[in-house]
C-alpha cells in the first residue's frame, strides 16, 4: 500500500517532531507546558490546509482546526494534556530499541502526530479528506470540565467521531468504555470527649465504616460494574470522638442501566447509629460509551483497512473512560483507539512501538479517506 510506504519513510521524521512535542512537558493544569504544547501544535498545524482558531480557558487552551467539505463534518478528538508531573521521566523522550519512551509519548501525543502526518499524506498526495473538525484539548486527564461543552456541541453536527486515545493493550480499537461515576459519602456524627463522655458523642468514622461495607456490595463484578471507596478521612485529634468522615467512591460501569442502579443504592443509604447523618454529592464524570450498529459499522470499515495492512483488530472494551464516552452518549458513532499502539499508559515508562508507528498512521489516514 502507498500510503504504509510513505509513512515508513516519514519515520525519521516523525520522531522527530513526535520528541519535539513530547519534550515539551504538558501536565494537567500546568498552564505553562500546556501552553508550550498548544505553541508546537499550533505550529505544527496551522500550515495545513483548513483554519486553526483557538479559545483560552482557566485549564489551557483548546485549538480547532477546521477543514470545510460537503455535508456533516467527521470531529476528530485529541488531548495533549498528561497526567506526568514535569519532570517525572529521566529524559523526557528517549528511544530504546523498538520502543519511544516518554510522558504522554502513548496517551496521547503520539496519536496527535499520526493525525498530523495523516493530514500531511493528503496534502502530499492530493487524496481526498472528508470536512473535519480536529479538537485540541488540554484537561481529558482531569474530567474535560472546560472541553466538554465543545466537544458535545461539535459531535451534534457530526456524521462520525474519531478518538485519538491509543489501541488496547492487544492493539485493539475501542468501541466500549465504561462509564465514570465520582462521588464522597459523607458521614456527620457529634464531638464529645473520649476519655470524659464518650456516650455523648457519635462517632462519624464508625458510622462511615457501616457505610462503606454497604456501598462494596453494590457491586457486581459480573456485569462489570465496580465500586472503589479508595479515598476515606475523617476525625480530628485521637481524643476526641469523630464528629465528621468522608469517603470517595469511583464507580465503573458498562451501561448507564448499571449507573442508575448503584446511583440510587447509594442514595437510598440511611444511618446506623442513632443521630448520624449521611451527605451524598458527586455523580457521573462520564457516561458509559456502549456499542451502537452504527458505531460497529464504522469500526468494520477500520477492520477492513487493518487487514490490508496488517492488522488483525477487534472490537476491543475498556474500563476507563476518555472523550469518546460523551461523543457517544449523543447517538453519534464513536471509534476510539486510533492511535499509537504501545503501553504502560501513565506509568513511567510509557512507550509507543516505533516499528509499528508506519502502520497505525495509514490506518488513520485511509480510514480518513474511506469517510
């Protein structure tokens, strides 16, 4: 295929510019890499075809290149924001043998240049683009609070979303998530001194412990649905009974049937001890991102191009969540995975494959051309 051809002689280059955006160090809410990172795509980007505007927000700014085109555009989605504190890596990018290591180099810098020398391939060999619209976000990692709203205005008039997050762990794409629900139980008791009169007192932390056993088994691990209180404080001196506890549950589940259900089995908790109370607040992050006819129709058209290069993918599912959930909790075709195949996401020694970088961009790139 010309277009695997092509990109393999590109290789040199594109780790070059993949090390130039890498090295520029992008936690979540470090305005100032995130700052520095937008700079590289901006002018990595902004000579390409189309128009890049951008919109500064509290947690960095969001750029979007639009390329015109007849009917409804295909929203292409990439965060280049990290959750690798600056200096985290021993060298922010290295080569190892076969491997490309640094923060963000997996997810999801490196899908970000495969989109770049995507777009490149095009304009080089006059192929033909469906109109796009291409979010640049720089808070996916921290709940996508300021690109949310652009994102779901921007899917409403798609045909077709492309997520730029990497393949699974067996290189395959994704067209399920789970959905991400955030919450904090709190328990509220009444201070009294331990050693003097503890019977006055209610002791929050116990009252918490109660609760925290009954939230567990709304679980069910059959159906995939987890609950995690993995966060829990409370109580202030040792002598003094806890007059107050909290805890932060994180709920994953594969249908928003299975959210609805732990959501009202947290609400419905009453206390144990007598004059305790109880606070819910939180909810869901992130709808669940469950499969449509549609969206497996789209990943078939991915398959199809995977063969002729190479690739043997299949409908992969996933525990955590990306943009994609809220692109595909509006009805819009979502196909997640399209980027870089690699590991050890938001580890220290997360990689791409750089052998494998040829292929998965013209996966990207014709699956373009096929929309």
């Amino acid at each position: 295929m010309e277009t695997l051809a092509w990109m393999q002689a590109k290789l040199p280059e594109f780790l070059k510019d993949l090390e130039a955006f890498v090295r520029r160090e992008s936690p979540s809410k470090d305005l100032k890499g995130l700052m520095e990172a937008a700079a590289f795509l901006e002018e990595a980007f902004g000579p390409l075809q189309g128009r890049l505007s951008r919109k500064d927000t509290p947690l960095g700014p969001i750029l979007l290149l639009k390329r015109e085109g007849e009917g409804a555009p295909v929203l292409v989605l990439c965060h280049y924001d990290t959750v690798h504190p600056r200096g985290s890596f021993p060298e922010p990018f290295r080569v190892e043998r076969d491997r490309a290591v640094g923060p963000g180099v997996y997810d999801m810098k490196g899908g970000i240049v495969a989109l770049l020398y995507a777009l490149r391939h095009a304009e080089a060999t006059g192929r033909k683009l469906p109109p796009l619209e291409i979010l640049f976000t720089p808070d996916e990692e921290i709940g996508s609070k300021e690109s949310r709203p652009l994102i779901e205005a921007a899917a409403r008039k798609a045909r077709a979303v492309l997520v730029l997050e990497p393949p699974t762990a067996e290189g395959d794409l994704k067209v399920a998530r789970k959905g991400v629900g955030l919450y904090r139980l709190k328990a509220l008791g009444k201070a009294a001194h331990q050693g003097v009169e503890p019977e006055k007192g209610v002791n929050a932390i116990l009252e918490l412990a109660h609760q925290i056993v009954r939230v567990a088994a709304l679980e069910d691990r059959e159906k995939g649905t987890t609950l995690g209180p993995n966060v829990v404080a409370g109580g202030t001196v040792s002598n003094v009974v806890a007059e107050e506890a909290w805890v932060e549950i994180d709920l994953r589940a594969w249908t928003l049937e299975e959210v609805k259900r732990v959501e009202e089995g947290l609400k419905s908790l009453t206390p144990i001890l007598p004059g305790a109370r109880l606070e819910l607040s939180g909810g869901l992050n992130r709808p669940p991102m469950e499969p449509t006819a549609e969206s497996l129709a789209l990943f078939e058209k991915a398959r199809t191009i995977g063969e002729a290069l190479g690739l043997s993918l299949r409908p992969g599912r996933v525990g955590g969540g990306s943009d994609g959930n809220f692109t595909a909790a509006l009805g819009v075709p979502t196909l997640d995975g399209l980027g870089l195949f690699g590991g050890d996401a938001h580890q220290k020694t997360e990689y791409v494959v750089v052998s494998e970088i040829p292929r998965r961009t013209a996966l990207l790139a014709e699956l373009l051309y096929a929309l």
